[in-house]
C-alpha cells in the first residue's frame, strides 16, 4: 500500500470532520451514525476509523474546530477596541452571530452536547470556558482601568449574558424565530453598561 503524504492525511481528516459535522446536524448525535458519515464524505466506515477511534471523539473534533475558529474571531472582533462598552457590543455581536452562522451546530451542543452525562471536565467543557472567558478578561480589565464598578462579578456577568443569548437564540436554533445581531448587541449592552459602569 503507498504511503501517504500528511497533506492528504489532513485532507482526509478534515474532510471526515467536516461530514460529521453535517451528518450531526441532520441526524443529531444520536441519530448519526459512522456510515452515514462515511457515505457524506465518500468512503468507507473502516477509513472513518482509522483517524477517530469513535463517533464521541469525532464530536469532539468537531467542536474543537468550530470553538477554535469562533475563539480567534471572538477575540479580533472584541480586542480591536479599546473602551469597555464597544468590546462587549463587539463580544454580544459576535456571539449571536454564532448561532446565526452555524445554527445546525449550535442547536447540537445545547441540546446534545451540554446536557449529557459526560459533559462536565470535558475537553469540549473546556473549551466552552476558553470561549466565555474573553468576557471576563474584558471585564476585569475595565475593572483595572475604571470603566467598570469593582463589585461587578465577571462570572455572574458572564453567566447572566451568554444564559439571556442562549435564551433568545433558542427559538432561532429551533426554527422559529429569527435573531437581529447588531440590535440585540447595542440594546443589551446599554441594559448591561447602565448598571456596572462608572459614568
């Protein structure tokens, strides 16, 4: 058999990522099946296996991908501002604009993903946390420079934001309503800046 390049290999894994990515949002993670994610992405269910031991770790990987990419965008949205109240109305935006861009995907981690057994320490956890912590580098930061009161709470800060996005987003998950990023952005960022910064 010819060896194969590690170019072709990355071509191989990503394309299996990425019909998994659609097989998920088709079928959900319990739906989805290795065949139906080898039949997507034109090979066999034995070649599946030889990059990702099983459907779990292919979840992963999926999500790994997409917060990996979001990350990067999340923190170039918000850190080209300076002042406090433009980054978390660039942060707001941005978020929602997650659930817009990738609403098959964000429908399978609040509704499959966060809500199993095996969710909590996981890797995918993890990097939830890596997500939400921009907010709270942003707030502590405008503690530091007196944008913000010092009795704010970043974690209660962040637990009450990405919770009122995710409410909102549920019914455009679900199909039955739609989101207006930049609006929903200005509106709750003048809510949330009223009460926690120092005029």
């Amino acid at each position: 058999m010819p060896a194969i390049s590690p170019e072709r290999m990355q071509d191989r894994y990503d394309a299996i990522l990425d019909a998994a990515k659609r097989a998920f949002a088709e079928k959900g993670f319990e739906g989805a099946s290795i065949a139906d994610i080898a039949r997507i992405a034109k090979i066999s269910d034995g070649l599946v296996y030889r990059y990702f031991r099983n459907k779990r770790e292919l979840l992963y990987g999926v999500l790994q991908k997409f917060y990996e990419r979001i990350l990067v965008d999340l923190e170039l949205q918000v850190f080209k501002h300076d002042k406090f109240p433009a980054r978390l109305e660039a942060l707001i935006k941005r978020h929602i604009g997650v659930f817009v861009a990738d609403t098959d995907l964000c429908r399978l981690f609040i509704a499959e993903v966060r809500t199993s057994s095996d969710y909590e320490g996981s890797a995918i956890q993890d990097l939830n946390r890596r997500y939400t912590s921009v907010l709270i580098r942003i707030v502590r930061e405008a503690v530091t420079n007196g944008e913000v009161k010092p009795e704010c709470n970043p974690k209660l800060l962040r637990d009450v934001l990405f919770g009122a996005i995710e409410h909102l987003a549920w019914r455009h998950v679900n199909g039955r309503g739609q989101l207006k990023a930049t609006q929903t952005a200005r509106e709750l960022t003048a809510m949330l800046t009223s009460g926690i910064c120092i005029d």
